[in-house]
C-alpha cells in the first residue's frame, strides 16, 4: 500500500511527512511535488518523490499512479478561482489511476463561512463526493500563525493589547496538532465517506490571549478596546465561523493540543521580532 501526499514540502506537509515516516516505511510513501529537487530531505530518508503540479494534470496522473491512498493538500494560491481548478485536476487524476481512498484538507465549518475560500473548498469538497473515491475530508481550523496577526509583540512592548469593540472569540489549532490527525486518519481504518471538523475543544478571547502573554514575557499586559483600531484579522472573523467547538482534533491528535502559550513562548524565545 502506498500513500502520496502533495505539497510535502509545505508549511502543513512537511509536519505529516515528519509524523508519518514514524508509523509508515519510508517505501510506503511518495511525496507529490510541484518542484521535486526541493524534497531532497524526503528521498534521503527513502521516501519516493515525484513531479506533481496541480496546474499539469498529466504530471499528477503519474505521481499518483499506484497509490491506494492520497492526501490533497489544498493549493496554497491566493486566487481561489485557480485553486478550485487545480484541486478539480488532482481529483481527476486520482480517478483515473483509481486511488482508492482520498483524503482533503479542508477548512472548518465552510457552510458557515462568507469568504471566497469557503465556496472553493465547499466546492472542492463536492466534487470529491461526486468523484466516486471513498473520501475523507479533514475540516482544518485557523493555522495558530493568527497569534501574529494580532499585535503580541506590539503588545509585550506597550503593555496593551489592542482590540476593536466586540466579543471576539478564536478558535485555531497549530500545524503539528493538525498533521498528527491527518496522519491518524491516513493510517487508520473506517474513515471512509467522513468529515471531521478539525477544530480546538475550546475557544479563546482577546482577554484571555492578554493574561497568557502577560505570563509568558513576565510583563503586565492588559486588554485595551480601541475603537479606531483597523485589523484585517477581525474582518476576516465577522465572516467565517470561529466559535464552532469539536473533540475530533483532540481525539484524532492522540496527546494533549498545543496551546497559544505553546505558540507564545515559542514567539517569544526564537521568533524575530516584528
């Protein structure tokens, strides 16, 4: 049986890589790649890489010939119009090499979002349905990356975090959290014709992000509600839904989730400021 993951080399698939070559043999696996002389660190551990761009359908078809598994990580292009094409010639593709399960990396609860990348996941997501593949669809929270959109290392600076008026609510997961789970569902047995919401059990606030920083930089920071304050983040929120709640990351993850103060002292100790 062998499993083909695109996007090896990504932000979120270089995480599912690293998990997976811990429970698979490294000849199990072939890394689908658009660039493939980037994914010299896979090849050195023994995994199969291959040339695989999702605007070459005829490249796919060979990356994934043979592959009883697929994992399809959504294209990371910004226009979501080129994007749905993309995934709509690796979903083809896999048909015609007769990948016998397909797994896709979503966004969590799309039906309630109003953004263009929820349309285009939702109708990826169909088309993966209409495709006739047993199909396992990965819901994935907001990357925990939001932290840095939100003025913490302003913050541990001034004192004050900023925050516009409302009652704001987050819901984000980080990276490595989400790999383990794909890589659960990828080896695992029954997920067939599924959809897991790959969301954090709890929401956090703009409070309770203050309090967190305030403990990891050993300064008191406090919660300051500016009325002026322009942050695209907090646009993004009023359209896509943030406070849905799910135990199937936690339980998919199989140990304890990383948190914002994870994500904060790692900020913190390594990150350049910003």
């Amino acid at each position: 049986m062998k499993i083909a993951v695109t996007g090896a080399t990504g932000n979120l698939g270089k995480h599912i890589l690293a998990q997976l070559l811990k429970v698979e043999p490294a000849q199990n696996i072939v890394a689908s790649l658009r660039r493939p002389e980037a994914g010299e660190v896979w090849r050195a551990q023994g995994v199969e890489v291959r040339y695989g761009d999702y605007d070459d359908p005829a490249s796919l078809e060979s990356s994934f010939y043979g592959a009883s598994k697929l994992l399809l990580i959504s294209s990371p292009l910004q226009n979501d119009e080129v994007r749905l094409q993309q995934h709509l010639h690796a979903i083809e593709a896999a048909q015609k090499v007769s990948v016998e399960h397909l797994l896709y990396t979503s966004i969590a609860r799309p039906e309630q979002g109003k953004l263009p990348l929820h349309q285009m996941h939702l109708q990826t997501e169909q088309a993966i349905k209409e495709s006739g593949i047993p199909y396992t669809l990965l819901r994935n929270a907001y990357y925990m990356d939001l932290l840095k959109l939100l003025g913490v290392r302003e913050a541990a600076v001034t004192g004050e975090l900023c925050t516009p008026p409302g009652d704001w609510a987050f819901n984000t997961a980080a990276r490595e959290d989400l790999a383990a789970a794909a890589v659960t569902l990828l080896t695992g047995k029954g997920h067939e014709n599924k959809t897991y919401e790959l969301t954090a059990p709890e929401t956090w606030t703009m409070e309770n992000l203050a309090q967190v920083l305030s403990e990891v930089t050993g300064q008191p920071i406090a919660c300051r509600i500016d009325p002026h304050l322009s942050n695209p983040v907090f646009q993004m929120l009023t359209l896509a839904d943030m406070t849905y709640v799910s135990p199937d990351l936690a339980r998919l993850a199989g140990s304890p989730l990383r948190s914002i103060k994870d994500e904060l002292l790692t900020m913190f100790r390594t990150g350049p400021k910003s």
